[in-house]
C-alpha cells in the first residue's frame, strides 16, 4: 500500500512556541554570535561611540547645570531689592509698599529690616567680614519686590528710585544688562553644547554605519545564499540591526555608568562645591542621565545600522 | 496541463547589449530540459530572472502562477520558495553541517517547522540524493560532488514546483555528472520540472530530453524530449 501523507495537527501554542524560538535563534542568536565573530572589526565603532556617548553624557549633565544655574539667576533678577535711606518713617515705606503691592506688574513685597538684612548678608560667603569691620549694621532695610516678568525689573526701577522713602545714592540692586548678559552667554553655551551633540550624533551614526557596512561585505555570501534559498527581508536585514543595537548597548551601558560614575563621585568628593558648581545635580539625576545614555545608544546602535543596511543590502 | 513556468516575449538588455531577446518558452511539471548555448547566450540571465535575481526589460514571467516579472522586492522570497536552485559552486554556507544547510532552507521558507521536523526532512532530502551518512559533516569536509548533491538536497526539501540547475556538473567528474543527472531525473520524475542549463555535450546527447538552444539572446531552437539532434555550434563553444 502506498504511503498516507497525513496532515499533523498541532495546538497553536506550540506553532507558536516554534516560530519564536526560530525567530529568537535566526534575528538575535544569529546576530549575537555574529557579534561575537566579529568582535575585532566592531571594537573601533564600540569604543568610539562609548566615548561619544559618554562626552554626550557629561556634555548633557553640564547643559542641565546651566539650565539650573539660569534659573537661580532668572530667580534672582526677578528680585529688586529696593533699599530705604535711613530713618525714614514708617508711613513713607507703607506708603510705598502699597504703591508696589498695587502695581499688577508685582508678585510680591516683603519688607526686610536691617536686622535680618545684616542676617542674611552673614549668610553669604565674605560679607561677614565686611560686616565686622564696620560700627554698626551697615546693611539697609528694604523691600524685596518680586516682579512677575524679569522684563518689567527696569519699569519697576524707575518707578521707585525717585521715591522719598528710597536712598538716594544707591535705590535699587538693579543691574541693567546683568541678567541678560548671563542669559546670553548661557544660550551661547547651550547653542555650543547642541552643536557639539549633534556632532558627536553624526561621528556616532558614521561609525556604526560603517562598521556594519564592513560586516555585511565580509559576510556578503551568506547574505547571498540567505536570499537566494528564499529567507525574507527581516532575517537577512535583522541581524544586522541587532549587531548594531548589541554594539549601541554596549556603548551606551558603559558610557551610561561612567557618566553615573563621574557624578557621584563628585558629589561624594565635594558636596558644597559640587551644588555650587552643578545645581541640581543629584544622584537621581546622574541616573536618568546614564539610563538617556543608554537608550541613546541603543538608538544610535540600531538606528545607524538600519539606514547601513538599506543602503548596502540590495534586495 | 498547466505551465510551471512561462516566458511570454521576455527581454532583458544589459546597457544597448540584448542578454535575452524576445524569449517564450514553457515548461509543465515533471519536465526535465536542458538549456544550452554558447558562452554569454543568455543561459545564466534566463536562469536568474526566473528566480527573479534579474527583472526582465520587457515581457512576463509566470512561475508557479506568481508573476515573477512584476514582483515586488519584498515578495521575492516568496517565489524563491517555490523554485530550488543548485549553483555551479554549491553556494553552501561553510559554518553549517550539511543537515543544517538543508534545514536551513526549510525553517527560513516556513518558521513553524521545528528543529526535530527540520532536522528530519534534511535527513530525509540527504539520504534521498545518497549523503545519508555525511549529514554532520562541513561542506569543506565534502567531495565536490558531495557538496553538490547537498545543494541538490537543500534546492528540493522544500518540495518546490521548479528547479532550476545552473551548471550543476561544471566542477564535477563525468561520472559524478551521470550521478547528478540521475538525481535530477529522479526528482523530474516526482513531478518537479526541472531546467538544467549546461555546456556537457555527451549528457544532452545521451539524455534525449528537451532541449531549449539559446544564442546571442534569441531561442533558436526547441528540441521535444527524445528528437535531440546534432548540436554542431556545441563542439564550437
């Protein structure tokens, strides 16, 4: 009797039990031992992309000083000291403080004594000293007025530097050009640290581009025969991507951890000079940091060798 | 019955130089020919636009009923399932056992064939074409005509509807040749139409199967099974 082909029926889960396996096996196990194979041809682009990545990294945790840094200085130039002539009477600082608080343009007013202003001075590094050789308390009393908009510090300044209750020799702790000289080279700053990222973007993309480039010419007959015994496109063209994403992740997990690394020693080492010097920089932050790190690199990784792979691997 | 593969006034230029003019042939299921010609009469062209490594200039190609001609890159692998190919080297990947390059051929075609199924058609395809016992064995630690029976093995596992042959015996012995002849024979005779394209005089002659003569482009001469007849431009190519 001849043969019976009899059709096997199998339960969907193990179908599909099956093609993620083979999946699992020609996409990643392929390409990790691809990887692997190849790990002298790909540990130029490793090793500059984890120094891309990582100047990226610090390049980035220095951007987000500054931003902070323009904050506390948008902060303090929203606050106009505006400093009493001594023994003026208390109506004519009433006076003036309802004329402030009336005013839309004004956050707020406080009035800050002598007292607490000599306080405060002591906390500010220098000034004690200044304090102490001096009779007396040599710092006035004022009205701290905060501004809704940093732009409206100028109008706010002329309105009261001809007040009766203002000292006359020094009214205000208006600095005009101050602020927006900071400002400026703060963007400049920025400006630079955008362009220098986008560089280091552009090198990283290159080189990856370039070594998956290399692996797909070293590998061009089993890419051949892959394609001529009927394997679609993603098997062919997978692999190549997850090298790339292996060797993105990789970078990015180291850059991401020295990154880390780097800033919490630093606020390990010196604690006030680092706030000081990096506002806002905190052991959170270094982590977010190094995780942004990471999945950059694992974007660049697989990204570059995506755009290589559709312009080396004709169909 | 209907054609496996048709050619339907296919053209392909390379540049101002016609590779393949003006060509119709068909072939049913279970058909052996052979494609002949001198050196650059289009043989290897034909073979290629039917696995759709080339697309043709003008005309169509019907294989297997998928318009081969007007297919889109990211289907061609589907038609490359339908058709086996065996190549003048083999093209067998070297860090693959032979068992492996034939279940290669199977899993990439269908990912819901297991291992153990892959694994045992390969053995099947192996011992069918006689590598029974060398299926763990490296390309490199294989005989030319072994290497060749494995890519006979790998281009048929799929059961495919066509195969086509590129030179199959052109790094073989004469005997080793009739070997892979027979084989070809064998798989025709289970109903896969198979189109050999080659140089080797005495196996065309001696086989009496069709034979379709290409030169300089142009299908000049379609000889029926059995009325193969002299070939003089053969002795001069």
């Amino acid at each position: 009797m001849a043969g019976v082909v009899v059709k096997a029926h199998f339960s969907r889960r193990r179908i599909v039990r099956i093609v993620v396996a083979n999946v699992f096996r020609y996409l990643f196990r392929g390409a990790a031992r691809n990887w692997f194979r190849n790990a002298g041809s790909t540990a130029p682009a490793l090793s500059s992309m984890t120094l891309l990545l990582l100047l990226s990294g610090l390049v980035g945790l220095v951007g987000f000083s500054l931003h902070n840094l323009e904050q506390v200085q948008a902060g303090q130039a929203s606050l106009l000291h505006v400093y009493m002539r001594e023994g003026v009477p208390s109506t004519d600082v009433n006076a003036l403080w309802d004329r402030l608080a009336s005013d839309r343009r004004v956050a707020s007013v406080t009035y800050v004594t002598k007292a607490q202003a000599l306080a405060r001075a002591q906390q500010i590094p220098g000034l004690p000293q200044i304090a102490a050789a001096t009779d007396g308390n040599p710092f006035p009393a004022s009205l701290d007025v905060r501004v809704k908009s940093i732009d409206d510090a100028a109008a706010i300044d002329n309105l009261v530097r001809t007040d009766i209750a203002v000292d006359a020799l020094n009214p205000t702790s208006y600095d005009r050009g101050a602020y927006q000289r900071i400002q400026a080279v703060l963007f400049g700053l920025g400006v630079a640290g955008i362009a220098f990222l986008l560089l280091l973007g552009f090198v990283a993309i290159t080189v990856t581009m370039n070594s998956i480039r290399a692996a797909i010419h070293s590998r061009r007959d089993e890419v051949t025969i892959m394609q001529l015994v009927g394997a679609p496109r993603w098997m062919v063209r997978g692999p190549f991507v997850v090298e790339g994403a292996i060797t993105g992740a990789l970078s990015g997990a180291v850059a991401g951890l020295i990154t880390f690394g780097l800033a919490v020693a630093g606020m390990t080492a010196g604690p006030t000079s680092f706030t000081q010097f990096a506002p806002g920089i905190t052991v959170t932050v270094a982590a977010i940091a190094a995780a942004i790190v990471f999945v950059t690199g694992l974007g660049l990784g697989s990204g570059s060798s995506l755009i290589s792979v559709r312009r080396h691997l004709e169909s | 019955m209907r054609p496996i593969l048709e050619f339907a006034g296919v053209t392909r230029a390379y540049g101002p130089r016609l590779a393949l003019d003006d060509v119709h042939l068909a072939m049913v299921p279970g058909e052996l020919a052979f494609l002949v010609g001198p050196s650059g009469a289009g043989k290897t062209t034909l073979l290629k636009l039917i696995n759709r490594e080339l697309r043709p200039t003008s005309g169509e190609i019907w294989v297997d009923g998928i318009a081969a001609h007007d297919l889109k890159a990211s289907r061609v692998s589907q038609l490359r399932r339908h058709v086996g190919v065996v190549f003048q080297d083999f093209k067998l990947l070297p860090r693959l056992t032979a068992k492996e390059n034939v279940a290669l051929a199977l899993q990439v075609g269908d990912l819901r064939i297991s291992d153990d199924e892959a694994s045992e058609r390969a053995m099947d395809a192996l011992e069918a074409v006689g590598l029974g016992d060398r299926g763990g064995a490296f390309p490199q630690q294989l005989s030319g005509g072994q290497q060749q029976r494995v890519a006979v093995a790998r281009a048929v596992v799929g059961q495919p509807r066509l195969l086509i042959a590129d030179e199959p015996t052109g790094n073989l012995d004469l005997e080793t040749s009739w070997q892979m002849m027979d084989l070809f024979a064998d798989i025709a005779a289970f109903g896969t139409a198979v189109l050999i394209a080659t140089h080797n005089v005495e196996i065309v002659t001696r086989l009496q199967r069709r034979v379709m003569t290409l030169v300089q482009g142009r299908l000049v001469r379609d000889q029926p099974a059995g009325r193969t007849g002299r070939m003089a431009w053969l002795a001069s190519s």
